[in-house]
C-alpha cells in the first residue's frame, strides 16, 4: 500500500494506492492522523487505486472521521475504485460520507 497526503491550505488531498488491510492499517491512522495534526480542514481522498479496505481500516477512518468532524472538518472520497464504492454503499458508509467513483 502507498498513501500520499498533498496540503494546501485549508485542503489535504490523500491519495491511496494498493490494500488497506489489517497488516497495514497503522499506516493508514499514521496518514489520517497527519491530516489531523494540520491545519487542514477539508481531507479529499481519492481511492481510485484502492483495491479494497478491511473492516480495520474502515473503522480507522470511522475513528478519524468523528475527530474531524469535532472540530468541523469535511471529508470527502472524490474518485474511489468500483470495489470500495460498492463496499461502502453495502455498508450504507455513503450516508455518512461524500463518495465518487
């Protein structure tokens, strides 16, 4: 897995490539927690290169999502791949959070 985070002003843009597995979700929350240790208030992810994501790395960004909310953040997944679009629409994820293909 590789994750890029680009921060431009008030806007990070986090980019995720491969699968966000139980092995590696702690480099995930690493990411996640860089955009919350910004000044960012905006997180535009793109997962059109994510393959797939574990229940552990949905729950990190559940984690994730609830401390940026709390200090008005938005979080939005601007591209995603077909299986994590479908992952998170089975899930009913997309009621929560801004999701693209």
């Amino acid at each position: 897995m590789d994750i890029t985070i680009d921060i431009e002003g008030k806007t990070a843009l986090m980019k995720v490539n491969g699968v966000i597995s139980s092995d590696n979700a702690y480099l995930f929350q690493e990411k996640l927690n860089e955009v919350l240790d910004s000044k960012a208030t905006k997180l535009e992810m793109d997962l059109s290169g994510c393959r797939n994501m574990s229940s552990i790395g949905i729950g990190k960004l559940l984690i994730f999502y609830k401390d940026f909310m709390n200090r008005e953040g938005e979080v939005d997944i601007i591209k995603s791949s077909p299986a994590v679009y479908d992952l998170f629409t089975t899930i009913k994820l997309n009621q929560l959070i801004s999701i693209s293909l």
